[in-house]
C-alpha cells in the first residue's frame, strides 16, 4: 500500500488513516511551483537519443527533480494536492491533520519551503548529453514559484466508482495563479497577505502588480532560518485498499495491483480533450461543493461509455477547465471519434447544470508521453506533450458551444462527424498558423465498406490464434459456417486479429461486410448491422432516398418478384424511410420481426450463391454494444449459415454490465452450437 498511497496528497492519506475529516474550509497557503524549460529540454533529448530514449531519459530526470522538489515541500509541511502537466499545486494547512501539529504558520512555512525547492534545483547536476546537443541547445531548468494565503475551498469531488478528484478553490487561489504568471524563473513571488503574515522574518527586494491592479506581489529575497515541520511517519498499515482505491482511476488501480507499472510509461499515440467551464462562486456559495461534484460526476459518467479518462481538474482565476485523454491508459482504434463524440456531447449541458456553462472544448491528437511520473512520496499518472499544450491553446480559442479540433483529429474521425471548415489560427507556441475545425454533429451515416488495415508491422506472439483463425477461414471455404468470437478488454487486440484474417482471405479475392456497435447509440435497434445489408444490398448512400428503394425493389424482384411485397420490412435495418403496404400494415411486431428476418435470410443466401470468391466473411466489431433486436438477428443468421460457406467474425468485450449488455452476450457460444462454433479468446 505504500506505493499506491503515493498517488494520494500527504494530508488526504493522515486524514484517512487517522479517520479525520478534512474540512471543506482549509486555512493556510497556496504554493504554486511551474518547471520552466520543460519543452526544449524534451526536445534536446529526443534529437540526442531518439524518441524512445529520450522519453525514458526525460522521465527519469523529471522524477529526480520531483524527489529533491516534493522532500523540500515535505520538510515544511506542504502537501502536493495536484499536478498540473509539469507543474505542482500545493498546499500548507495552519490547523492541525491528525498527527500533524505545525509551529509557524502556513506562509512562512510556504516561503521556506520554496526557497529551499529553489536551492534543491539549483544544486542537481546538470543533465548528461551528447557535447553537440549541449552547444547547440543549452539547457536552462529552473521553476517560477508563487504563493498566497488565506481562506480556500477543499472540495474532494467525482464518483468514487470513477475517480475521486482533490482541488482546492476560492480567492486565494486565484491569486496564486495571478502571480505565477507574473514570476520568472528562479523566483518566488509572495502575495500582500503572505508578506503581512510572516512579519519581519523575510526580505522583499521588488514589489509587482498585475494589470488590473487588484493586488501586489513581493519577490522573495531572504528568510531567517526557520525550523523544518515534517510530517510524522505514518505506518503502512494505516491506509487500506478501501481508503486508496477511488482516488485511482479504475484500469491504473487495476494495472498497479497487477504490478504493471512499467505498461503505464510510454510513448504512443492519444487524444487530448480540455473543457472549459464557468467558474462558481466558491468562497460564497454554499452550494459550490456540490454543484461542481454533479458536474464531474456528469462528465464522468459520459466518458465512461466511450472510456476516456478525466485526468485533471483545475480551477483557477482566468477559468476552470478539466483534462480529458483517450487512447491512454487503453487504446482504441477510434479514439479521436470517441474524444469527438464525446465532446459534443459534453457541451450541450442538462439543465440542472446550466450554472456552469457555456462549455467550451479545444480537442488534440499525436504521440504523447503518458505513463507514471512525480516523487517517490507523491505521484500521478499523467500524459504529456506538445500535443496537450496544443489542445489547450484551441480550448482558449473556442467559442461558447464550440468543439475546436486540430487537422490530426478531423482526419482521423474523418466522414463520421460533420465539420465546419475554419481559417488556420495563430497560438501560442507554434510558429506557423494551425489548421483546425469546428466539430458540428455526429454524421449517423453508417460507412458501408471495411476500411483498408492500416498496420505496418507483423503481428508477433499470435501463432496459435492465427492458426485456427486460418483452419475457421478454410473450413468455411468448404462450405461448413463458422463463427468466431475474440473477445478481450478494450485495446488488447482484437481489431489486430481480425485484420490478419482479412489479410488471409484477400488473396482469394473473398467478399467482407462490416458492421460495428457504438456505444454512444448501444439502444439504437439494429444498428450493429445497417452498414452490413447496405453494402450487401450495393445501397448507394450519395442517392437519394426514392432511388435507393427503387434499387432496393430491383435487387429483390430479382431474387424473387414475391419478396418485394415484404420490402417496407427493410426499413429500420437500412434506416430508410419505406412506407408500410397493405401487407406489413396487418403484421403485429413479433410477426414482423420474424418475417423480417426470414427476408433477410433469403438475400443472405442469394447474395451467397451470386459470389465467385468465398467464403463471405462478415465481420460484427464491439458486439459488446449490440441492442437486443441486433442480437436475435444474429441467432438467426447463425443457425442459417451452418451449410454456407460463410465466416461470421464477431469481436467484444467480456463481462459487461448487464445495462451494457442487454444481449447477454456470455451466452453466445453456447447459442451457437447449431454452427460448431468455438469461442476464441484473446490473451494480454
């Protein structure tokens, strides 16, 4: 348990082992210490030892800084709350935490503190690279720090089921960050009530004040010895699982039980999302806690049907905003439509939370830096990179309502979201104007062809799964239907195998359909399959919507010149609008579901019969999502294909929650025993 109370604030872990509460109104001061250099110091190292490399080289140097950093703050008595990309917010209590008893107050504690953060950083050796890198890019690392004092709102909010997000709001903290954007590096700036507080024991070289004037800041030159004010050991045994586990996102928790830290530190591609949200009258309202926890709990719970994770929440006096990131720590095929979808959603508030918007979203994507970075005593899981930077930078562009996304991103969600071209935009940081879009809609027009593989490298480590992938693939070249289900957590692999046996089946020139649920419409009926009849029907979706049922009633006359009386029954598994006849007007729905699919079973048998290539593979992704009408469908097509040379190739998730798997999807491979199935499962 030591290493995991690690990733919580030293102040929250005494208070929970002490089973002390910690009061929603904190007395004491704000420390706010930003690394400075950060960027080109990544820079120097991935041009001397490659991206790989340099990020490991990086990680480790910055987890040195943290060590010496966090034990200065520690000394005195400060606690890191949260970190803020490379930064840290921190804070010292002037009332006593369970064992703790401090003997000055909280400013001049905070002011010790960040000198001696200062004279720590200044005396670590210099970062060892190559001679060249080191002549043609000095490296300059210093922190800017800046501390407040007085009253701040302690909020602990988010679903525990989730993750539980400490902050800290109110005046005091927006004066914090009034004057870290006022101090330069090396420095230590002190506002007017932290100077008032610690009296005649330091020294003010140089007084500052922001453009509106509000308040000053002293530059810290000198403080008079003060005694250190550690903290007190706290046994291991003090703090459970039950006390660690909702400060952790689930999958981390998951992965740091299981030991595997070292899966959490990479360099790979991720999606940056930050949301914007209008602040609260935190120092006044009594009811701030509360509203900013429906919030997040909100935003939680809309992340969690497409699994992006709420990294951080930060409140500060020019805005509130919060750190979203998909594809770290799982990835997905579809990450940046995930972030997209997503955001749009987010901006269109509910009404009981009308009082934190406009919402604003600036969205990101690239190779990024994620993994576990910080102190030995005080960590965080964090993804980083110029890419984070630059999604914060199109937040600020953003207009209210607005999700402004980067070219990287629309390219990548591509025809599933309906864009609003923008002129490129100048920001901060980048040399040149950046190209971006404004994200309008989802485009519910489903793609009716698989998308061509986009991997480059063999797959390694998969013989025995690809052999029987292959003896499926063959037996349902003879004729003998097959069904294989892969099933695996998200981003375990299971879209990486399906392309190795649509790598295999195109040499033979084999026909495929694609269908693919989504979670963001999982209680749509029959959607998992509307791209699969489209293209098998050749439904050409520029047409307009007469066209495409006069195709339609060509392509079943046909087959049959009777089936074309039963065509309105096509109408929801195409999702076109077809008037009912005389006929399907008398059916009742059960009836009409059946005769539906008996239709369907008929043109799946026809088209069969009319390919020169076999077998047809017809490939369900994240059946997981699959609605119930979807599901007896596919019980259908399955026991139908047990003579047709037909491999049906589903992929999902096991172990869902019922609410997630209206199907009971666990059950399938039993159902399927009509097609001498087997169910594959994927191994991490």
């Amino acid at each position: 348990m030591s290493e995991l109370a690690s990733y919580l604030p030293i102040d929250r872990r005494y208070a929970l082992a002490q089973g002390v509460a910690l009061g929603e109104e904190s007395q004491g001061a704000a420390l706010f210490a930003d690394i400075v250099g950060f960027v080109p110091l990544t820079d120097a190292l991935v041009q001397a030892y490659g991206a790989r490399r340099g990020v490991e080289v990086l990680i480790a140097y910055l987890n040195h800084m943290y060590d010496v950093l966090v034990e200065e703050l520690h000394r005195y008595g400060g606690s890191v709350i949260d970190f803020v990309g490379d930064a840290i917010t921190c804070w010292f209590h002037d009332q006593p935490i369970g064992p703790y008893r401090p003997h000055t107050v909280a400013a001049l504690r905070a002011a010790a503190a960040a000198l001696a953060m200062q004279r720590a950083l200044a005396a670590l050796p210099a970062l060892d690279l190559p001679h060249d890198e080191q002549a043609r890019a000095p490296l300059h690392i210093a922190i800017k720090i800046s501390i407040a004092s007085g009253r701040a709102r302690r909020m602990s909010v988010g679903d525990p089921a989730h993750h539980v997000l400490d902050t800290l709001a109110g005046a005091t903290m927006a004066r914090m960050a009034a004057g870290e954007r006022l101090a330069r590096p090396g420095e230590v700036l002190l506002d007017a009530e932290t100077v008032r507080q610690a009296g005649e024991r330091l020294l003010i070289d140089e007084w500052r004040t922001p453009k509106d004037g509000a308040v000053r800041f002293g530059r810290l030159a000198q403080l008079a010895p003060l005694a250190e004010c550690r903290w007190p050991p706290l046994a291991i045994a003090a703090l459970t699982p039950a006390h660690i586990r909702p400060w952790l996102h689930p999958t981390i928790y998951e992965r740091l039980t299981q030991g595997q830290n070292e899966l959490l530190t990479e360099l790979r591609p991720a999606v940056a999302l930050f949301l914007r949200f209008t602040d609260l009258a935190y120092d006044s309202d009594p009811q701030a806690q509360q509203k900013l926890d429906a919030f997040i709990r909100w935003v939680q719970q809309v992340l969690a049907r497409r699994e992006g994770v709420l990294l951080q929440l930060t409140i500060g006096d020019k805005g509130s905003f919060v750190y979203i990131v998909f594809g770290a720590p799982v990835a997905h095929e579809d990450d940046a439509q995930r972030a997209v979808l997503a955001a749009l959603e987010l901006v269109d508030l509910p009404a009981a939370l009308a009082a934190l918007g406009p919402i604003r979203v600036g969205i990101s994507s690239g190779t990024m830096r994620t993994g576990i970075y910080g102190s030995h005593n005080r960590r965080t899981y964090g993804v980083l990179g110029d890419e984070v930077n630059l999604a914060i930078r199109l937040m600020q562009h953003a207009a209210p309502g607005q999700v402004l996304v980067s070219a990287r991103v629309q390219q990548a969600c591509g025809r599933s979201i309906d864009w609003q071209p923008l002129d490129p935009i100048t920001v901060k940081g980048k040399r040149t104007p950046v190209p971006v879009a404004i994200a309008i809609r989802a485009n519910d027009t489903v793609v009716n062809r698989l998308q061509e593989p986009v991997y480059r490298y063999p797959l390694v480590g998969r013989a025995d799964e690809l052999a029987a992938l292959k003896r499926r693939f063959e037996e349902a070249r003879d004729g003998k239907g097959q069904i294989l289900g892969i099933s695996g957590a998200a981003g375990m692999g299971k879209s990486r195998l399906v392309d190795e046996v649509l790598r295999h089946g195109r040499a033979y020139g084999v026909t495929y359909l694609l269908g693919q649920g989504a979670a963001y419409r999982s209680g749509s009926a029959l959607l998992i399959w509307q791209s699969i009849w489209r293209a098998l029907f050749a439904i050409d979706d520029a047409a307009a919507p007469e066209e495409q049922q006069g195709h339609l009633a060509a392509w079943l006359a046909a087959v049959d010149p009777q089936l074309v009386q039963r065509l309105p029954l096509l109408s929801a598994v195409l999702d076109l609008p077809i008037a009912d006849n005389s006929l399907t007007r008398s059916l009742d729905p059960q009836l009409a579901a059946a005769s539906r699919e008996a239709l369907l079973l008929d043109c799946l048998r026809a088209f069969v019969r009319s390919q020169a290539h076999l077998p047809l593979v017809v490939v369900l992704e994240d059946l997981h999502w699959i609605d119930s009408a979807s599901f007896d469908l596919l019980l259908a097509v399955s026991r139908a294909i047990a003579e047709l040379p037909v491999l049906l190739l589903l992929t999902y998730r096991p172990a869902l929650a019922a609410e997630q798997n209206p199907a009971r999807l666990d059950d399938t491979t039993v159902t399927f025993t009509p097609c001498s199935s087997r169910n594959l499962t994927t191994v991490s």
